[in-house]
C-alpha cells in the first residue's frame, strides 16, 4: 500500500510538470504570433499612408502639375509634411521611357529596376504605387516608407 500511494504521487507530479510546460509553449508561440500580427499591422498602416498620401495630392491637384514640371522638391515637401516624423521615406518616377530614382531634387539616370536608394539601406520597409494618368500619358510615383525607431 505504501508503495502504490508513492507512485500515484510520482505520476501527479509528472502530470503537473507536463501542464505547465505544455502552457508555457502555448504561451509562447501566442506572444510570438500577436507580435508578427502587430508588425504586419504596422507595415499596411505605412503602406495606407503612402497611398492616401499621394492620393490626396492628386485630388487637390497638387501631383499633376508637379510631374508636369517634374518638381519632385514639390512632392517630397508635402509627403513630409504629411506623414508622421518616426517615418522616412523615398520615391521612384516611372513613366513610359523607364524608372528613375528622385534624390532630393532631381532624377538619377534611367534604370531598368528601380530602388531608391535611402530606401535600399532599411530593414522593414514598405511601398505603395500611385499612377497618375491624365493627358493620355500615365506616370507613376512609387513611395517607399519606413519607421526610424
């Protein structure tokens, strides 16, 4: 009798050693997994941005005039004006002839595959295309958005 009563208590412990470890590896993968969440939310809200971004440029006729004179300095104040200071950002031009980098102020030459380059140096990064096609000749702004932190 007393040895019974010794391996049901051996068994219990067993028992409760395996609950707990089987909680901790549920627990676990659930915090990994409502992160992974939490990043991916993060990226599409930086990807809405970008688009409602040069959305709202187009709708207040901003974007237009300013790829028909080819002012990127115009378009890249009012991104920055327009999304929150944690975030960076880039912009590729693409038009009929091909796709080109705007550093600042100006185009970098032709490309066949277009990266901007502050873009290219960021780990998470997200980006969002805009085509503007007025006057029959499509043009298209690809905005590149990161967070600094």
């Amino acid at each position: 009798m007393v040895g019974l009563k010794n391996k049901k208590g051996y068994v219990y412990f067993i028992e409760i050693i395996i609950i707990i470890v089987l909680l901790g590896i549920i627990f676990t993968s659930f915090v990994e997994s409502e992160q992974r969440v939490f990043e991916y939310k993060q990226q599409e809200n930086l990807r809405n941005t970008g688009y409602g971004v040069l959305h709202n440029l187009d709708k207040i006729n901003v974007l237009g005039p300013a790829l028909a004179a080819k002012n990127f300095t115009r378009i890249r104040g009012y991104i920055e004006e327009s999304i929150s200071k944690t975030d960076g950002f880039d912009i590729d031009y693409i038009n009929a002839t091909g796709c080109y980098s705007v550093n600042a102020t100006s185009l970098s030459g032709h490309q066949t595959y277009c990266n901007a380059t502050n873009a290219s140096t960021q780990n998470t990064i997200v980006s969002t295309y805009y085509t503007y096609s007025r006057n029959n000749t499509p043009q298209t702004i690809r905005i590149y958005l990161w967070r600094k932190l």
